[in-house]
C-alpha cells in the first residue's frame, strides 16, 4: 500500500522513470541486436563483396561448395576436427541465431516506425532498409545451407 500511495503522490516522477525505462530497454535491445549484426564473423558478410543479386546469379552448387568449405573452416570440433557433422550442426545453430536477432531488430524498428518514434533511437529509414536486405540476405545463405543439407541426406540413405 506505500508503493501505491508513494506512486500517487509523485505521478511526474513515476511518469518520468517509467519513460526513462522503457526508452532504456527499447534502446538496449537495439544495441545488443546491433552488436550481433555488426559482427564481421556474422554470416550476413559471407562473400560480402558480392550484392544479393550476385549471388542470386552464380550457380547454387557452387555456392553451396564455397558455403561447406567456409562452415568447414569457421567450426572445427575442439578435440575431433574432422568432426563433420559438428561443423554443420555449428552452422545451422548460427544461422537461426542470426536470423532471429534480424528479426527482431526488424519488429522493433517497425514498431517504432508505426509510433514515429525512429528518430528518437537515432534510426534511419535507410536503416531499416539494410536491416531488410540483410535479412533477405540471410535467408538466402541459409537456403543454399538447407538445400545442400536435404540433397546430402538423400544421397546417404541411397
């Protein structure tokens, strides 16, 4: 019942913290997403030199190819490197993890868009664009992966 009374009592005050807080939590999920996209070993920046159009162009084997050989060479179990199937499980762990974080930063910044409220968290719409085509990025990666590994796992039980 203090709290209650207390809250009553300093209504700009507790109007004021609970602002500060939500801005604080709001902002801190944009810089620990952030901090996972702007990773340089993130998969986003796998053949970074190439658009998404690019890659969309070069054949799928081969980009399935260089793929294994990167996943191969970024995840070697600790005590068994040629622990093959580590390197895979490592990758696609990495690559749902990745996703998901896009993802989120995708709805935190729509959400914030649909309040008018971006520029307050220093956003741009160009942002949220790269954010996008990040994403698409992303899923594209994680396709080839997919597929190779549907097109491995059907070979082996035939």
């Amino acid at each position: 019942m203090a709290g209650l009374e207390w809250i009553n009592n300093n209504k700009i005050k507790t109007t004021g913290l609970s602002i500060f807080a939500i801005y604080s939590l709001i902002f801190y999920r944009i810089y620990q997403n952030d901090k996972i996209n702007k990773n340089s070993e993130s998969w986003i920046y796998w053949k970074k030199s190439q658009s998404l159009e690019d890659l969309l162009q070069e054949p799928a084997d081969k980009l399935a190819s260089d793929l294994l050989e990167s996943i191969q060479a970024k995840y070697v179990h600790p005590t068994h490197p040629t622990d093959f199937i580590y390197s895979i499980v490592q990758a696609s762990s990495a690559f749902d993890k990745e996703i998901n974080c896009i993802q989120r930063q995708i709805a935190i910044y729509k959400y914030l868009e649909s309040l008018r409220c971006l520029q307050l968290f220093f956003i741009k719409l160009e942002d949220k664009a790269m954010l996008e085509e990040q994403h698409r990025r992303l899923l594209y990666i994680k396709n080839i992966f997919s597929s190779w590994c549907a097109r491995y796992k059907i070979e082996k039980n035939y």
